[in-house]
C-alpha cells in the first residue's frame, strides 16, 4: 500500500492455523477506519507453517506484507521489527491468538483522534491458563516494587494504538533487552485506556512455557529500573 493511513501489526510464532483468520477478521475491522490499510505479520522464527500461511495470505490480499526473521527473538523484538516497517500514521498493535479481538480496532482510531498519542487497552478478564495469570500477578508486583514510576496496570495488554511519532520515538530506543508497554510509558506520551473483552485463544495452546514467562519477566524488570543494580553494587562494597 502507498502511504497507507493505519498499519496492524503482529507477531506470529508457531500459530499457522490461526493466520486466515486473522487476516480476515483484521481485514474486515481495519476497512471501517479506512480503505488505506496495511498488516504486517512477523513471523518470529516459527517451527511450523506459520511463513508459509503468511506468504500465502501476502498472494492473496495486496494489503497483507510478511517479515520473517532469521530466529525466535521473542515477542517484543518481533514487535520492534513490525514497528521498523510499519508505514501507518497509526499502528495497531495486536496477538496473532485473537485473543485481542480485532473488532476494537476503530474504537481505538476513534480514541485516538480525540488527540491520544497512545491509546492502550484494559482487559475486563485474562483469559489465560491460572499459572500464566499467577505469574503475570507476582510479574507486577515485583516490578511496581522495583521501578521509580508509577506502578503498572496487569489489566493492561499490548493491544494498543499508537501515532507515527510515538512509533519514530520507540525505534530510536535501542535497547536489546526491551518490553513493549514498558518503553511506552517511559516515552511519556500521551495516553488513554479503553476497556476491552479478553477473548479464549482461536486454537492451539500459547507458546509462552514457564520458563519463557520467567526469562520474559526478568528482562522487563533489569530494562526499566536500576534498582537491581543498586542493590547489586551495595552488596558488593558490604563484602
């Protein structure tokens, strides 16, 4: 697309049954905010037929581009990657699960035009297995206790909206270790909330083990606060 007005994006990871769907359904929410759309799907390092689902939707919908990258980088490099190539003077940023209901789409456009810059969704409910929803909790807790801002809402997912200078500003972080909701608020732009349905995955099981939910956590916590390495350089002098 040319120029294009709005740009979906979403990482994809071991999900190839779910791809026609999400096409379809993003084609279909995206067409009532604009006829000038684009979505992007970053297939990161899947192990199954997710790219070939993704060419495949590219063949079949001009509006549909795929980057694949070389490994899995996880989630949030995957998103940067979208980001990276994402043309829209507005971006949406979704799971590939549908989970995030793509329906939301023009509510957050309209939300957005009321002079947001960011415009982020709460989750009425976590549709998600009770040891992710455990883990999410002491997630937050650890990380509210760590950071020098505000504390962070766990209703708040990564489907959101952002504007083109907000998606300009987050590139120039260039920080391997990052975390999507993390560098948003620490961008400083701003922002408004919309609350949103949850729903149950479309198929398939998530691809987030424990141990990924663990890795992930610990890299959200060391990239926003410094107070791990205080304590680590007090312990050391203490010895």
């Amino acid at each position: 697309m040319t120029n294009p007005k709005l740009s979906v994006v979403s990482p994809v990871f071991c999900a190839a049954p779910m791809v026609g769907e999400l096409v379809a359904r993003v084609t279909e929410s995206a067409a009532k905010v604009t006829d000038n759309f684009e979505i992007i799907l970053v297939d990161d390092g899947s192990r199954d037929d997710s790219w070939a689902r993704i060419v495949e939707a590219t063949e079949k919908n001009p509006r549909v581009r795929g980057i694949r990258l070389s490994r899995n980088f996880g989630q949030h490099c995957a998103i940067t990657a979208g980001l990276a190539h994402a043309c829209g003077d507005l971006i949406v940023v979704m799971d590939c699960d549908l989970q995030d209901d793509p329906r939301y789409i023009p509510t957050l456009a309209e939300r957005a035009a009321e002079g947001f810059d960011v415009v982020l969704t709460s989750r009425i409910e976590r549709n998600h297995p009770w040891v992710r929803n455990v883990c999410a909790g002491l997630f937050y807790r650890v990380f509210n206790s760590l950071t020098d801002r505000e504390p962070a809402d766990r209703t708040i997912g990564g489907y959101s909206l952002i504007t083109r200078k907000v998606a300009d500003a987050y590139l120039r972080i260039g920080d391997v270790h990052r975390h999507y909701l993390g560098v948003l608020g620490w961008l400083g732009f701003r922002q408004s909330v919309i609350r949103v349905e949850h729903g149950r995955r479309h198929t398939g099981n998530s691809s987030y083990t424990f141990l990924r939910l663990m890795r992930h956590a610990i890299d959200g916590i060391t990239s926003q606060s410094t107070k791990l390495l205080r304590v680590s350089i007090a312990v050391g002098f203490a010895y």
